[in-house]
C-alpha cells in the first residue's frame, strides 16, 4: 500500500467504546488533515470549543445532540456535518 494512504476496512471497529467516559484515537495525522475517532458512553458529551481548522463529522452509531454554533440537532447513525474553521461546536 502506498505509505501517503490511509485505509481502514471497517471504522466502527477502530474504537472500543468505553464502559463510562469519552474515549477518542487518531488513525491520520499529517500536515493537511487529522483523523480521529470518538467513542462516548451513554451520556457524556464532548464540551463546547472552537478549533482552527474545518470539522467534518461522521456519526458511526447511536443518537446525539449536535450543537454548531447556536443550533442544536438531534442527529444518529449515518448522519454528517461539516463546518468552518472556529465554529462553536459540541
């Protein structure tokens, strides 16, 4: 495999989700993109920030509330987002 490319066969495996808590791994990190994947337990949340780059979202499984800046969405399995650099997300 050309060593520039990242493939996983199946994502949701590349996670184990913690029994209570957040548990969070990077697959990808270059000088372009970072890739990193969450698991959260039932009821924890990822507080709200801001980050310096785009934010693509991809939900894997389960159901969540998505806040991107002052709306809040529920979202589940197969739903996606992106946005802008310095959005306030959570």
């Amino acid at each position: 495999m050309n060593p520039a490319c990242f493939v996983t066969t199946d994502l949701i495996k590349e996670i184990d989700i913690p029994q209570r808590g957040i548990l969070s791994r990077t697959l990808y990190d270059d000088s372009t993109v970072r890739v990193v994947v969450f698991g959260f337990s039932a009821g924890h949340e990822l507080s709200a920030h801001t980050v310096p780059m785009p934010v693509a979202i991809y939900f894997l499984q389960g159901e969540a509330d998505l806040t991107l800046g002052a709306d809040t969405l529920a979202v589940k399995a197969g739903a996606f987002a992106h946005m802008p650099p310095y959005l306030n997300h959570a």
